[in-house]
C-alpha cells in the first residue's frame, strides 16, 4: 500500500514533497509553487488530508458563537469591499451598547465566543469600544470576546493618538480576548495599494498580531484569495504568517477567504473555481505546519464547499453565526446561522466528527 501510494505522488511529480510531509519537514516556498502547479488537485487534497488526520484525527472542531457587526461605516474605502458606506449614506448604521446588548438576547443559544468587528468609523472613541467590552463581558461573562481586526486597532491608536499596545492593553483590560483575522487581504504591498490602498499595510498588521500576542492573546489569521492577486502572492502570505507564528505562537487558526465578486467594484477576469478554492485550502494547511487549525468558513465557502475542505486539510467547521453581513453583502449566498444540530449532521455526513470547542479550541 505504501508502494502504491508512493508511486502515485511520484507520477503527479510530488514524491519529494510526498517525503517531506511524511516526515513531518517544513515545506518551502519552491514546494508551495509546485503544489499550485500540479494538475492534479485530489493529489493535493490527499497530501493536505494526511497532515489533518495526523494532527487531528477524524475531529471536526464547531463553536457556539455569534457575529456582531457594529457599523458599516469606514474611511477606507476598499475597492473590493461591498459592505462599506460613507457618513449618511443610504444603508449606513452604528449599532449603540443597547443594540448590541439586544442581539445578545436576540437568540436562544448561550454564544460561547462572540465576533464583533465593524468598519474604520471616522469618530468613534476608544472609550465606546470599551463600554461595549464591558457590557457584552458582563452579559455573557464565559463567552470569549474575539473582536476588533488589525486594522481597526490601527485606526483606533490613530484616532486616540497613542500607540496600538496602548490600544490593546486597554481593550483587553476591558474584556477583549482575542483578535479576528480580518484585514490581512493579501500581504503582497504591490497588490494591497490597488485593492486596499487606504488600509493598514501587512507589517502593521503583522506587527499588531504579534503586540496582542506578547500581552498573551490569541488571534487567526486571514488570507482573501481569488481576486488580483497571484498563486506566488499566496504562497508569500502563507510563509510570512507561518514566519510570524515562529516569532510568537500566539495564532490559533487560519481561515482562507475566497473572494466574491457578485457585488465588488473589482472586475475578476478568471473567478475562482471550486477545485481552486479547495486547493489554496490544502495547500494551506501543507505551508502552515505551526498554526493548528485551518478553518472551512461555511458562511463564504457555502456549506457543501466547506464539507469538501474537511477532507482537503480543513479542521474547523466554524459555528452558529447568528447574523453576518460583510461576506453576504458582497454575495454570499449562505444562510446566515446554523443551528448546533445543523453542524452536527453537516459534519458527521462528510464523515468527520463533530467536536464542540470555545473560542480557544478547548473542546467543550
């Protein structure tokens, strides 16, 4: 048997790489491209299965959680981004402490992890950030508070005028957990100023995720793929987060992000493809040997492609959701919640088993 399989990832001119993942040796940056360049995509998905399986057996990791978005309005203007409005603008909100709050109540399930993340709002202080903190602490207080990206911990200590350590000390003081992977895109600078160019640049991004880490949070990382971006920019992203995780060892889990074009300023010349889609996913999981859990977000991947992940390196099934509104305003097709049952049976029909987690993927 062994033979066998030897000789079919010989014939897809990957025994090398064959090799190195049975072995457990970090793959390069030359590895990575070949895994991009091989025809074969289920040889890929086998590779990546392997790693998953030694790492997590057949467990398929979901939370309890819930989304809050608390306004739409942002300075950034990101020419890829569908949720974004200006000050006044038709569509555009901020949610006060009591809507928040009242989300909270709005549904029958205890979250035992709450996202919140919202734009660049141009006024907003700190101190409205830690008020929310708090009261979201002392409403749900076993509920771990993963909020607020890079970037928008950037433009907090821009607005504050004060540094983004400062920034996190104080929100941690008031509650904050752990960090979101938001805002990474593609790290790629050539890339980043005609997507993002308003945008914190990869190294402040980087940078932040390391300070949060060093004051003992923990944070996921992000990559949005499929849009101008090369498979080379892909693999220099996945290298530069597994380089950071070596610095400090403080990410969790790793969710790719396709990108969806239905309602994006962004003309896509070659939409990304299912099989595409689930290759970055396994070739995420080959580079990213340090960082624990590859995530198959079902809310942007729909939920059938996110069953196919677990089988091409994919651990984590994410969790309820509640409401999200950044990925299905730029098209989503996905319901916006999932009930516990739901996830299960998702779950257990692609062959996996499902493993309830917190925030911090200790398994409830």
């Amino acid at each position: 048997m062994q033979l066998l399989q030897n000789d079919y990832f010989k014939n897809q001119d990957l025994g090398d790489i064959h090799a190195k993942v049975c072995a457990g040796k970090r793959l390069s940056f030359e590895d990575g491209m070949t895994l991009f360049d091989c025809p074969e995509p289920l040889a890929i998905g086998a590779l990546a299965n392997m790693v998953r399986t030694r790492m997590h057996g057949d467990k398929a990791f979901y939370v309890i959680n819930q989304h809050i978005n608390y306004t739409n309005i942002c300075i950034n203007g990101c020419v890829f981004c569908a949720y974004q409005r200006e000050e006044g603008q038709n569509g555009a909100f901020v949610l006060n402490k009591e809507e928040v709050l009242a989300k909270i109540d709005s549904t029958a399930l205890t979250p035992r992890e709450i996202h919140i993340v919202g734009g660049c709002h141009p006024k907003l202080p700190l101190a409205y950030f830690e008020d929310i903190l708090q009261a979201v602490k002392e409403k749900a207080p076993t509920a771990i508070l993963k909020c607020f990206t890079a970037v928008e911990i950037a433009h907090f200590a821009e607005l504050e005028e004060t540094t983004t350590k400062e920034v996190l000390a104080r929100l941690k003081a008031a509650g904050l957990d752990m960090l979101p992977g938001g805002g990474a895109e593609i790290f790629a600078p050539e890339v980043r100023k005609q997507i993002c160019p308003r945008k914190s640049t990869a190294q402040e991004w980087l940078t932040i995720h390391e300070e949060a880490h060093k004051l003992g949070m923990k944070t996921n990382g992000t990559m949005l793929f499929g849009h101008i971006e090369s498979r080379q920019h892909r693999i220099d992203h996945l290298m530069q987060l597994r380089e950071s995780q070596d610095r400090g060892g403080g990410y969790t889990c790793f969710i790719p992000l396709p990108f969806l074009t239905e309602n994006s300023q962004l003309t896509i010349e070659h939409p990304l493809t299912g099989l595409e889609k689930l290759r970055t996913i396994a070739i995420s999981r080959l580079m990213l040997d340090n960082i624990p859990h590859i995530k198959a977000y079902w809310v942007m991947l729909g939920v059938k492609q996110a069953q196919a992940a677990l089988k091409f390196g994919a651990d984590d099934f994410d969790g309820t959701v509640v409401e999200e509104k950044i990925g299905h305003e730029a098209g989503a097709t996905s319901e916006q919640g999932m009930t516990r049952s739901e996830l299960e049976a998702m779950i257990r029909g692609c062959g996996c088993t499902p493993v309830e987690r917190d925030g911090f993927f200790n398994e409830v």
